[in-house]
C-alpha cells in the first residue's frame, strides 16, 4: 500500500503541484501528466458530466506510484464521495463547502470507522484487488486519503474558523471565480475584497494546521499564490494548456512566414 505522497509533503509543511484534466478523458492523460513533473492530477466531476464510469477507467490508468489520482465530485453527498473512493481516487475535493457541518459530511463520508461512516469493500479498485489484512487496509485508508473542502462563497468565509477546524479536512481550496462571483466582483482577482478573503484562508489554514490551494492558469499566477501562503496548486486544465500551447505555436508559425 504507497502512502500519499501529496498528503504527506503537506503534513511535512511542503508544497504540491499538479494539475486538473476536464475534458481529455485518454488513458495518456496522467503518464503525461506525471512525466511533465505533476504531484497530482486532478479529474473533475463538477463541471464536466463525467460519470463514476469514466473516472473509474481513468482512475485505472494512474499510477500512484507516479502522481497521485484526485477527483473534485460534483457536491457534498456520500454517494460521490464513497463511489470514487472505492474506485481508486487518492483523494476527493468538493465544492461549495458553507459550514462545518457539509466538512463533517466530507469526512463521514471519506473515513472508515471509527473516524467516518464509510462503507466497507475489500478486495476491489481502492484496494488493488488483493487480499490482506482489513484493519491494516482501514487505517491506511483513513490515514492516507485527501480530504479538500473548497471555499466559494460568502457563507464559506463567514464559517472559515470552524471549517478549517474540522478533523479529517487537509486543505480548503478556494475556488477562484466562484468567489469572485459571490462577492459581487467577478474576475477581479486582485480586488481588496477578493485578496483579503485569501488571506483569511491562509491564516485560518495555517492555524490549524492545514494546506490552502488555489488553480492557477500562469507561472506568474502561480508565484503569487506561493508568496501569500498556498502550498498546493493546480497549474492549469488540460483544455486551456492544450489551447494555449497549440495557439502559441500556431501564432509563431504564422509570424515565420
């Protein structure tokens, strides 16, 4: 069983980048991803209509040995969470976490007992199908699963303190244009609103003891959100690196001739 290397560099106080796929559901996607240098690749449920299936055979083709599979779910209910768990996924994020109570859900749903009400399968995805001992199998689950409740909305800020401080939660993770939008400010990503709502993440984060992450679309982007506090990124979703790559190319070729 390999531990979560992810979990443990942001335990140690460390910093994790990886990256999000929408929408290249390939058997390529996370060897790519891995031997670019990715930590983690993200796949999302939210946004793209994927169903457990597709995140199954994509989950299949991830080594974790490589790069760790994550899956964002679509929302806080423990047959998304449970399901993708069972298939494989080493860690779940999940959208617009409001209360302490939605983190509690997040984590009921996400450990075994005596932490959580999981269900209990042996021997299949999560597991790689071999036999073994289960108590030894809970407690490295327990232990090694991601746990990541995402900051969106107003209410959100409002309970920071309390989420942050729900057991079994490793890293709130702001979800940029969600915010932005809740706070009445869309897109503008250096707005003082906008900026103090991540500074309150990072200071409720580092008080109790857990990671901030942020999805970041540039190099520059990225530096920022490391000097204000974020220890795990995402840089970019395969569609818009795929596009930016293929545009800059392009735009080259065309200046060439």
């Amino acid at each position: 069983m390999n531990i979560n290397k992810v979990k443990r560099t942001l335990k140690e106080g460390g910093t994790a980048i990886g990256t999000m796929v929408f929408e290249f559901s390939t058997p390529g996607i996370a060897r790519l991803a891995a031997e670019a240098g990715a930590e983690f690749i993200m796949y999302d449920m939210e946004h793209t209509g994927w169903s457990i299936e597709t995140i199954r055979d994509l989950i299949a083709t991830t080594n974790p040995a490589h790069i760790e599979p994550l899956v964002r779910v679509p929302a806080t209910q423990y047959h998304f969470i449970a399901r993708v768990l069972d298939v494989g996924a080493r860690g779940i994020m999940v959208p617009m976490i409001s209360d302490a109570q939605q983190a509690e859900v997040i984590v009921q749903s996400g450990k075994y007992p005596p932490m959580g009400q999981r269900g209990a399968a042996f021997e299949i995805a999560h597991d790689g199908f071999v036999q073994g001992d289960v108590v030894s199998k809970i407690d490295h689950a327990n232990s090694e699963g991601l746990l990541i409740a995402q900051i969106e909305n107003r209410p959100g800020l409002d309970n920071l303190e309390r989420i942050a401080a729900v057991d079994g939660i490793d890293i709130l993770w702001i979800g940029g244009s969600d915010l932005s939008n809740f706070l009445g400010i869309p897109g503008q990503f250096d707005h003082p609103d906008f900026v103090e709502a991540l500074e309150r993440v990072v200071d409720a984060c580092n008080r109790n003891n857990i990671a901030a992450g942020y999805l970041v679309n540039t190099v520059d982007e990225g530096a920022l959100r490391l000097r204000q506090g974020f220890r795990c990124l995402a840089y970019g979703g395969d569609l818009w690196l795929y596009r930016r790559s293929l545009r800059q190319g392009i735009e080259g070729l065309r200046a060439s001739v």
